[in-house]
C-alpha cells in the first residue's frame, strides 16, 4: 500500500503515487477492461481458427490422394475442402464457410452455403443436402450436368448467385459431416471436374462412404 502523497517514496516516484492512489478504481477498472479485451481477442482468434489448419490440411490432402485415382491434373481439379457452420440459428441464421482446403489451387475462397433448421428449402449445396440428412455422407450417384445450368442447380441446391460465384463447377461430390459432441460442426466435401472419378458401382460408393466416415472422424480428432 502506499500512503497519499507518497511521503515514503523517493520525491520523483511521489507525486505518481500519489495519482495512483488517489485514481486507483480507475485503474482497476482500466486493468480489468484490458484482460476483458485480451480473454475476447483469444477467444475470436480460436473461432476464426478452430482446428489445427496444418493438420487438417494433411489430412484432406490424404483423402484427395485416396479417393480420386489416375489423376490428370493438367486438365481437371480435385479437392477436399473443410466447411464450418458459422452463425446463430436462433439469433442471425447460420450459414457454412471454408475453413481449408487441400493443395494450392484455389486455397482461399469466399465460397459459403446457407443452412436453416427451419426451412429446408434455404439449405443450399450438398453441405445443405448433408445437413438436412443428420450428417448422412452422400455421394452423387451420377455425372453432375455441368453444361446445364437449370439442372445443375436443381441437382447442387444452389441459389443463382451460389452458382455465379463457383469458381469450379464439378462433376463428381462428395460430402459428409464433421461433428464434435455429437452435433454437427461442420462438413467435408470432396470434389472434382474428372468424369473418371465417379464410382463405378455400389460396392465403390459403399467404400467411399466408409473412407469419408474415417476422414471425418480423423478431422473431428483435431477440434479444439
């Protein structure tokens, strides 16, 4: 404790002392807005990052590498991106944004998808077709028609401007959900714009569906 006026302080440290004393609450006040301030700011940081982005990039990578064979990647795309469902549902709506996404190609992207526990119909993707199943993995059973736009997106669920802004339209998807506690967290989806790459048979989309499960459990492994 020091006294008012600092008398048993040095006579440079008295009159800051003194001002301290004299504004202590204040102080506190400014002391305690700052860890506030510190405990958010880490906080956020983990909601914006909330996996091991590293890892889990590994991990994608791997399941590209294991899903898509015979790759000619001169002319066509392959990929595995991470989807986290952001928002309130109750409060704003939610909607599921990219967390990462495997190799170089395309790494950041605004891409997002609307979900709603209330309207199935403003689920849109095949991360809406996932959510709207509990999670269910889903592999599409044919040739997506990209040369069809109105079939396309019947086909993707997507609203007209989730289709404008598609960087790569596939051909072939893949999805399935990443849950932690048992509820959904967010989604895996694996794409690409080879026609080769559809399963050829249902045993194929049987073993596909498994590996998806094991990518998915994999990822959940990392959450923070």
């Amino acid at each position: 404790m020091c006294e008012p006026g600092g008398q048993w302080l040095p006579g440079w440290m008295a009159e800051p002392a003194g001002y301290a004393h004299k504004h202590r609450l204040l102080i506190y006040l400014f002391l305690t807005g700052v860890e506030l301030i510190c405990a958010a700011a880490i906080w956020f940081m983990k909601w914006r990052s909330p996996i091991d982005v590293n890892k889990a990039t590994s991990i994608l990578n791997r399941a590209v590498s294991h899903h898509f064979k015979e790759k000619d990647q001169i002319n066509h795309q392959y990929r595995a991106t991470l989807f986290k469902i952001r928002g309130c549902w109750w409060l704003f709506g939610q909607w599921v944004g990219i967390i990462c996404r495997s190799g170089e190609t395309f790494g950041r992207s605004g891409t997002i998808f609307s979900i709603d526990h209330m309207d199935p119909e403003r689920c849109t993707g095949y991360v809406g077709s996932c959510f709207l199943g509990e999670g269910t993995t889903i592999i599409s059973p044919s040739l997506l028609p990209v040369a069809d736009k109105i079939r396309y997106t019947e086909m993707c669920g997507l609203a007209e401007i989730e289709y404008s802004r598609m960087n790569v339209k596939s051909v072939v998807l893949f999805a399935t959900a990443i849950k932690r506690n048992g509820k959904m967290w967010g989604f895996l989806i694996l794409d690409t714009t080879d026609p080769r790459q559809l399963p050829p048979s249902n045993r194929k989309i049987t073993d596909h569906e498994d590996s998806m499960d094991n990518w998915a459990l994999s990822l959940g492994l990392l959450l923070r």
